[in-house]
C-alpha cells in the first residue's frame, strides 16, 4: 500500500500530461530554445567589438 500511496501524484501527473498533450496544441520546447539560441548567437556575431589586431 504504501508504494502506490507514494507514487500516486507520479502517476496522475503523468496521465495528466498525456492527456494534454494529446488534447492541445503544446509547443515543442526543443524546437523553441533551439530558435531563441540561433538567434541569440545572431545578435552577439552582429554586436560584438571587432578583434583588436597588433601588428605593430
């Protein structure tokens, strides 16, 4: 009795999510940070200082 008292929130989070995610349209979170990261490496190549040279 008392492994299924413990995992019993286990269990109804995992049916709960699988409800929702076969009910609605739930994002791809990979997919999103791979977006946000690509654009973020964009934005650093587009603002960062220009390699100090010294070739003096």
């Amino acid at each position: 009795m008392g492994i299924i008292k413990s995992s019993f929130s286990f269990i109804m989070g995992t049916v709960t999510g699988v409800y929702i995610a076969q009910n609605y349209a739930v994002p791809n979170i990979k997919k999103l940070a791979d977006t946000a990261l690509f654009m973020a490496k964009q934005i650093e190549e587009k603002y960062r200082k220009p390699k100090k040279r010294d070739d003096d």
